[in-house]
C-alpha cells in the first residue's frame, strides 16, 4: 500500500518534471520568435534594396523625375512601351501590409520607402555599405530605403580654388503608402492603397 508520504513524492516530481517542460516550451518559443524576426529582418532588407533599386532605374531613365506611386515601377508611364523597374510591388515584412511609408524626392514624387513597424531592430550593426546608413537605428520605421544621386563636385575655377558645399537634397515626409492605386496627391502624410502583385 502506497503511504502519503511516497504520494507527495510523486506529486512533487510531477510538478517538478512539467515545470521543466514549461520552461523548455518557453525557451523554444523565445528562439523561434528571434529566428522569425531576424528572417524578417533579412526579408526587409532585401525588399527595401529592390524599390530603392527600382526607384534609381525610374530616376535615371528620364528627365531625374521620381516617382508619384509604387505603381509607376510596374509600368513607366513615361514610356510609350511597357518598362518595368520591378517584378511586383512587395509587402512591408514586419507588418505583412501591402503598406509603406515613404521619403518625399527632390521633386515631391517618391524617393524611398520605410517599414511602418515601430518594433525596436535585432540588428543594428554589420549591414552592408549600402546600408551603412541604418546602422543605429532604434526602430524598423528608421531603416528608409531612398535613393539619393551623389552631386556632382564642385568644379574649381581658373586662377584659385573654390571650396565646394554640397547641399543636401531631400527632405523625408511622413506619409505612407500602400502598394498600389495612390490617392490623390503626394503630400505629406498621404496615404496610397496597392492593387495586386503581378
């Protein structure tokens, strides 16, 4: 016959066994939850490098003109001919919304993209030089992906020096956008709703 005090023992190394089983359970759900992020992450930096990519091309193929939606990346409609400067319009990663906030270009169109997640980066250090810029950054809403054309040196005069002062270009704004039809205008704060990925 089992006695009390051989019960409480086991009851106790039950207890005692799924503790350890819930504190491994919260463990494993710690790393994932990092692993998933740090792949978002990754998946951020890639899509913001293909609309800063798609953007230059749009930039250097007329006229320095940037962009007034996402769309325009899809079909130039500059061009009497189809051109594309991207596959698909890309979702925000950290949001999964076909949403983005963007960095007004020199001409008002749209020089950049950004996530709108507020979440705090696992990564701030160790990204590639073309994106040097994000390192630091204490929120994903910081990583802008703009494209920003180098400006030209300033050229020396006969008979003397002149130092050249290069002016910044571009202002960032606030707005967001989503990847596809664009409400009217461009201002500050606006927002663009996306048609579907071809």
């Amino acid at each position: 016959m089992v006695s009390c005090r051989q019960r409480g023992f086991t009851y106790l190394t039950v207890l005692f066994i799924v503790a350890i089983l819930m504190g491994g359970l919260a463990l494993v759900g710690e790393v994932w939850d990092t692993w998933a992020k740090r792949e978002k992450e990754a998946d951020l930096l890639f899509v913001g490098n293909q609309y800063r990519r798609a953007i230059q091309l749009y930039v250097l193929a007329g006229k320095a003109q940037y962009p007034r939606t996402l769309d325009d990346l899809l079909k130039d409609p500059r061009q009497p001919s189809t051109q594309r400067y991207l596959r698909k319009l890309y979702p925000d990663p950290m949001t999964g919304k076909n949403e983005w906030g963007f960095v007004k270009g020199p001409d008002g169109g749209i020089g950049g993209v950004y996530s709108l997640s507020e979440d705090k980066p696992l990564k701030v250090a160790g990204f590639k030089l073309r994106d040097a810029s994000l390192e630091g950054a204490q929120k994903y809403s910081d990583w802008k992906f703009n494209f920003s054309p180098v400006p030209p040196p300033a050229a020396a005069q006969a008979g003397g020096t002149q130092s050249g002062g290069a002016q910044s270009a571009g202002t960032q704004s606030a707005g967001t956008q989503s990847a596809g039809t664009q409400s009217a205008g461009t201002q500050s704060g606006g927002t663009q709703s996306a048609g579907p990925a071809q």
